[in-house]
C-alpha cells in the first residue's frame, strides 16, 4: 500500500471510529435523560469537524504524520457527520 493509500485508510479508519463513538455519546446521553432515541440526528457538521480535528491533531502528530490539509479536514468531515447520522438512523 502506498503512503497515500494508506494515509487514506487512516483517515477513513478514523471517520468511522469518530462517528461511531459520538452516535454512541449522543444515544446514551438522550436515554440517561429518559428520552427515546428517535427523530432526525442532532449533530451537525460544525460538531463533526471539531471532533475531526481533536482527534487527528493528537493522532497525526502521535504518528509523526503531517496534520490534515483543507481537503482532508472537509472530507473526513463529511465521512464522519454520514457515517454518524447513519448509526444514529440505526439505533432506532
């Protein structure tokens, strides 16, 4: 695999794992109050982007690796907020 491949594999490896745990956040937070999970889902892309950015400023220079371009950072942004929205649609 490529350096650009698997840069790639990184940043997509990361989106699923940032989406997965802030659909779980946000299931857990509405069931500890007592609501159901239901309706649209509640995160929205400046969110998204801020929890993209915490998490690969400390991944990437944990690695050694460049810190995310502007192309990036908008990709894995978008990766993060449909992945997130699509395990929110399936927890109910």
């Amino acid at each position: 695999m490529s350096p650009t491949e698997s840069r790639r594999a990184l940043l997509n490896d990361g989106a699923l794992a940032i989406a997965s745990s802030w659909a779980q956040v946000w299931c857990d937070n509405m069931r500890r109050e007592g609501r159901m999970v239901a309706g649209g889902w509640p995160g929205t892309l400046p969110e998204a982007r801020a929890r993209v950015t915490a998490h690969f400023d400390l991944e990437l220079r944990r690695l050694g690796l460049r810190l995310l371009t502007y192309e990036e950072l908008e990709w894995v942004t978008q990766a993060t907020y449909r992945n997130a929205k699509r395990a929110w649609n399936s927890a109910h």
